[in-house]
C-alpha cells in the first residue's frame, strides 16, 4: 500500500479571501485601540497633575543652576579650583566681573540667596561688595578683601564652589541636618541647628498616634453601622458623613473655640470643680490641639474602609462560633477581627498617609510644639523660597509613604486592601 502524503487543510477564509485568524487579529487591535482611547484622556491627565509634578519635585531638589547663570566666569574658575588652596587672582577677577554685571543687572539678591542656603550670613557680603563692585581696581585679590575681610574665609568660596554645580546633593544633605562640604563631604549640622530630623519624627510620632487614635474610635463605630438595622444605620452614616459637607477651615475654627483656656472644655471642666480657674488646661497651639483635631477630621477615612469590610461579614460566623462554645469575646477576636484586618490595613493606611501630609489644621491649632514637616515645607515654598530644599523635604516624605507602602504590601497585602 502506497504511503499517503498529510496534506496541511487550507486555512478557512473570510469572504474577502483574508484568512479568518488574521481577521480576528485585526478586530481585537481595533478593539484594543478603541478602548485605549477611551482611557488615553485620564491617562493624559494623571501624568500631567501626578506624574510630571513628583519627577519635577524630585529634579529641584538636585539642580540648582542659579548662581551658575548668573555668575559664568565664576563659575568656569571654581571648576578647576581645587578647593584647599587660597584663591588666586584671576579667581577673584572673575566674582568682580560677575559682580558688576549681576549689579547691572539687579540678579545680585538671586545670587547672595542661593550662596546664603549654603552658608548663611553671606547675603549682606555679596549686596554689600556688588555696590562698590564698579570702583574696586587691580590687583582685585586685596581689594576686594580691603572692602571685606569675610573674603579671606575660604570656607565663603568653598561654599560658591558647591553651589556652582548645577547638581548637588547639598539640599537633601540639609534636608537631612546635614551639611554638604567641597573637602569632608556630608557631615552634621550642630546640634543646634538640626531641626528637620526631629520634625520628620514627631510628624511620624503624630500620624501614628492620630492613626491609632482613629482605628480605636472608628472601629466600634463601623461595627455598629455593619450591624445595626438599615433605617438606623443609614441615618448614622449621614452623622459619619456630615464633616464632609462642611469646610476643614471651620471644622478646625471650631476646635480653637472648644480647646482654647476660655472655651468650652475648660469651662466644663472649672464648672464641675476638675480644676481650677486660675490653673486651666493647655489643650490648642501645642501637640495636643494637633492630635484631637487632626484624629477628628481623620476619623471617617477609618471607619467608612471598615465599615465596607463589615458589612460584608456574614451574621452567621459569629453564630456559628457561638454555637460551638466560644464565649462573644472569644468570637469577635478569632472570628470576627482576623475578617476585618484588610479593612483595619486600608483605613491605617489612608489615616496614616493624610496625617503625614496635612498642613492647615497643624499650622492653626499646632502652635510651636504641634507644626510638622509639611508646615516646614510651606515656609520653604511661601517665605524663604527654597524651593530645592522644599522639594528635598517633600522627597524625603514620600521616599516614607512610599517605604510605608511597601511594608504593608510585604505584612498584609495590596491585593487584600479593601476601601468599598
């Protein structure tokens, strides 16, 4: 018998004579495209008011090219300048030079700021030299010490020449209490000038103290919407959601008129003979105006997660848990909670990541003890306008979120967060 040959089958075809396969390809890219340009515009929009802002911020806090625009003879001496020998004439040719022209110019306040950020006190040295600038001659090495002698400081162009460099990582290094030199450098700042450090931790302290605060209010809170009828809890649900629908600048304006020492607290509380008048409680402008006001705004970020998870808990868990001799408290805490922990991680989570952020109620109830690392970030951005060291404080906050993020993906799961 003759050995038959396979033939391969013809591929089955549209009517076009294309094969069906190809076909079906092409429908599923149109497809894919279509539905690509359904989302291109939020895509669009979260790189232009997400993205592109937190590459911007990260970028301000390494460049600065200020005083190398504005002084570019300077600038190319200070590249080769070794930064352990005296500076030589040309060197001290060049600030002239850079000095009149800054002068000319009015850039000289740009200029005096940035090397201040480095080195403070050298502001009034550049604005007062640039105003004799046009009169200083050669040789201009000892006349421009004869007009200061802050020019002999070494330290004075050792700080010039870290500012010249258009990347530096001296913003995060004071970010950080630290101080970026040209021969040593990161060292620490003094100790008394460290500042930034113990605010990143208080604002860690607090956001964790009005996390816990919350999950202990905000969870008893969530159980009794999950449980109770629906007409009572959805009358609750209104009272959870009422902050919502009024200002945070009121909000916060009525607990400067409850905790203050004339308000209402104090009042109560001289009234029932807990303390004296002459001898009221500090409750507002320290940390403890802070924590009651941020963990009351904060508490429906808590209980609106929880309350999701809640209410999808079947009644008959604990009924069966019951049934099998668990006392209730033995029920709710190895029935009931473990169920709820993707609600308790989303809620803490999102009242942790607020906390650390927050900015007006901490400015007005705060006071002096109760101001965090964002109100130190505003005055960065508002009054000094050190926008590179704002952006290295920002940075540094959400290189934390971000570390924070990663911890709770590693302990509970991303993939088990619940937030409706």
């Amino acid at each position: 018998m003759a050995d038959r040959q396979t033939v391969p089958p013809e591929p089955i075809t549209a009517a076009d004579g294309t094969p069906l396969k190809k076909k079906l390809a092409q429908a599923l890219f149109r497809s894919r495209v279509r539905a690509a340009s359904l989302v291109l515009p939020l895509f669009a929009f979260i790189m232009a008011s997400f993205v592109i802002p937190i590459i911007a911020l990260m970028w301000q806090g390494v460049y600065n090219d200020t005083f190398s625009s504005y002084t570019p003879n300077l600038t190319e001496q200070l590249k080769v300048w070794d930064g352990i020998n005296d500076p030589d004439e040309v060197m001290y040719a060049a600030l002239v030079a850079d000095l009149k022209t800054a002068s000319a110019d009015r850039t000289i306040g740009r200029i005096a700021t940035r090397v201040n950020q480095e080195f403070p006190g050298t502001r009034s040295l550049f604005t007062r030299t640039a105003r004799k600038a046009k009169n200083l001659k050669p040789p201009f090495k000892d006349s421009v010490i004869k007009a200061s002698k802050k020019w002999d400081n070494i330290e004075v162009w050792r700080a010039m020449k870290i500012t010249s460099q258009d990347l530096t990582p001296g913003f995060y290094a004071t970010a950080l209490d630290g101080r970026y030199t040209v021969d040593q450098g990161f060292i620490s700042q003094d100790e008394n000038r460290q500042i930034y450090v113990k605010l990143f931790w208080r604002t860690m302290m607090i956001s964790a103290t009005v996390m816990g605060l919350c999950l202990l209010l905000g969870y008893p809170v969530a159980y009794l919407l999950a449980t109770l009828p629906l007409r009572t809890s959805n009358l609750l649900m209104i009272m959870v959601l009422l902050p919502f629908w009024t200002s945070l600048l009121v909000r916060t304006t009525a607990w400067i008129a409850i905790l203050q020492s004339q308000g209402v607290i104090n009042d109560l509380m001289v009234y029932v003979g807990i303390t004296a008048d002459d001898a009221r409680f500090s409750l507002i402008y320290n940390m403890t105006g802070t924590i009651i006001a941020m963990t009351h705004i904060l508490l429906p970020f808590m209980i609106l997660p929880l309350y999701s998870v809640m209410k999808t808990i079947p009644p008959s868990y604990m009924r069966a848990a019951r049934s099998l001799g668990a006392t209730p408290t033995t029920a709710f805490i190895k029935v009931y909670m473990p169920q709820t922990i993707p609600g308790i991680g989303a809620g803490g989570l999102l009242v942790f990541i607020l906390a650390i952020g927050y900015y007006i109620t901490p400015a007005l109830v705060g006071g002096q003890d109760g101001q965090l690392i964002s109100n130190m970030i505003a005055y960065h951005m508002q009054k000094s306008l050190n926008w590179s060291l704002a952006a290295a404080l920002g940075g540094i906050l959400l290189a934390g979120v971000l570390l924070l993020y990663w911890a709770y993906d590693r302990v509970v799961g991303i993939d088990n967060m619940k937030l409706g």
